[in-house]
C-alpha cells in the first residue's frame, strides 16, 4: 500500500470482477476505502476478501445501477460507513435492451 490516497474513499461500481475488481484493487493499494458495489454478491465479497487479505480496507454493497433506489442507498451506505466520498469508478453498464 503506497498511500498516495490514504483518507480517500473510492467506489467502484461493477467491482465484482474484470476491470472493475483491478480499478478497486488498485485503488486499495493506493491506500484508499474502497467501496464494492455490484450485483453478484459472492464475487463482490471476493473482490472485498482480495483487498483485506492485502491490507487494504474494502466493504461490499450489492447495487443494481440501473435501479435509482439502490444507487441512492449504496451512496448512503458509504456516507454511513466512511464518512465521505471522494471519487466513483461508474464502471458498471448493461446490455443494450433496445434492438
């Protein structure tokens, strides 16, 4: 963990696997929280355990993005639990449902 974004607190939607566990690995070990959100809760919990195992702090918020409730209560989790919030990785999508 360098430090370079200690007292930070990052959250990383679609942080379950592929470049959105790398973004909140890597900004874990830059020093700061890191916030997990996404669908699949066991691979949310994994990117979590991957952090902690490292030395990082992490916590893991299931969200679907494309609901506005659960988008507001993931913010209030990381408001309730961190305190701040100071930057967001959007990194989650969904398909295209229009043909």
């Amino acid at each position: 963990m360098s430090g370079r974004m200690t007292e930070t607190v990052a959250l990383v939607t679609g942080g379950s696997s592929g470049i959105g566990r790398a973004t909140a690995i890597a900004f874990a070990r830059e020093g700061a929280k890191v916030v997990i959100a996404a669908r699949r809760v066991n691979e949310g919990e994994e990117t979590v355990r991957q952090i902690v195992e490292a030395g990082g702090e992490a916590s893991f918020f299931q969200t679907d993005v494309t609901q506005s409730g659960d988008v507001q209560a993931l913010v209030d989790h990381t408001l309730e639990r961190y305190g701040q919030l100071d930057c967001a990785f959007n990194n989650a999508g969904q398909e295209n449902l229009v043909d």
